[in-house]
C-alpha cells in the first residue's frame, strides 16, 4: 500500500517525468497513525534527477476518524491536501549527508519507493486543530455533562453569570 515502482523511469535519464494516479484504501495500525475512514486518493508526479527522484503528490484527499472535541461525538473530517513534496535519493554516497539529516530512499531491490511516511507525515500537518461536529456545537454541559445540542440543563455557570442583565454594571 502506497508503494509504488519506480522501474519505469530509474534507468533514465534526468529531467524525466512520470504522472499517475492513485486510490488505495490504507490501514495505519501504529498508535499515534491516524484513523482513515476512507480511501486516500491523489496524482503523483515523479522527476528523475542526477541522484534522487523528486516526489510531488498533488489534490490528495482523504477523511480521519476523530472525536469531536466539544460533545465527543465520533466524526470523520475530511482532508485535502493541495501539495507536497519530497526528495527520494536513489544513490547518493553517506558522506554527502548532512549529520542527522533524515533522508527517504528509493528501495532500490524492489524498484519501489514507499510514500507512506511523507502521507502520514502530510496528513499529521494537517490534521484539523481542534476538531468538531459543527461550528455550532455547543459541547457538554461542564457541571452535568449533559449534551447542550439534544437538551438544556439549569446548571449556573460562570461564563452565563457575566452574561447576566443582573451584573451589568449601570453606566
Ligand atoms: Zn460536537
Ligand atoms: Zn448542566
């Protein structure tokens, strides 16, 4: 999954280009990996350079599971990643590595190359930051927990106190 060849370009010469698309269904099971509740899909353009192919993956979709953080209702939000790139070195020596540089290789006994490190990498950047049902959630109640979208509860909160006409101050 998300490996794909690179056979068809490796032997030649620099500055060719090969396009592809891809829909694959993906199962990350590490525990931080995020949950996909669809298929990734996207174009591919691989540019063979001097001593790497160049990756660039373009309208990448997909959708996570997640909980939304203000009810903790189970949603899935979608993912649309317009561009990202990554260099894969195919025979570059170690000696023209920077210390602690991490690099991507082609895995050149198979004529691969695995992008799902750049993908996982990719959808972690832009994984939405605080995740929701609705824009207009209006969450959990924070004293009864009772869910403030399906009913009301009488609890006094601070934040509706100084909202109260009672505490306005006269002017
Ligand atoms: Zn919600
Ligand atoms: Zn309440």
């Amino acid at each position: 999954m998300l490996t794909f060849s690179v056979s068809a370009i490796l032997g030649k010469q620099q500055g060719t280009v090969q396009r592809f698309d891809f829909d694959e269904a993906v199962i990350w099971d590490g525990k931080d990996d995020p949950s996909l509740a669809e298929n990734i899909s996207g174009s591919i353009q691989l540019l063979k350079l001097p001593h790497e192919i160049n990756v660039q993956i373009s309208h990448l979709h997909t959708a996570v599971n997640d909980d939304c953080s203000r009810c903790l209702k189970p949603i899935t939000c979608p993912i649309n990643i317009d561009f990202a790139e990554r260099e894969f070195i195919i025979d570059l020596p170690e000696r023209d590595l920077e210390a602690g540089e991490e690099v991507k290789r082609v895995d050149l006994s198979a004529n691969k190359i695995d992008l799902n490190d750049m993908i996982r990498e990719e959808i972690l950047l832009h994984y939405p930051f605080i995740p929701v049902c609705s824009q207009s959630c209006k969450g959990l109640c924070s004293k009864c927990g009772i869910n403030l979208n399906e009913k009301t509860c009488n609890c006094i909160h601070e934040g509706m106190l100084r909202i109260s006409p009672f505490k306005i101050p006269k002017a």
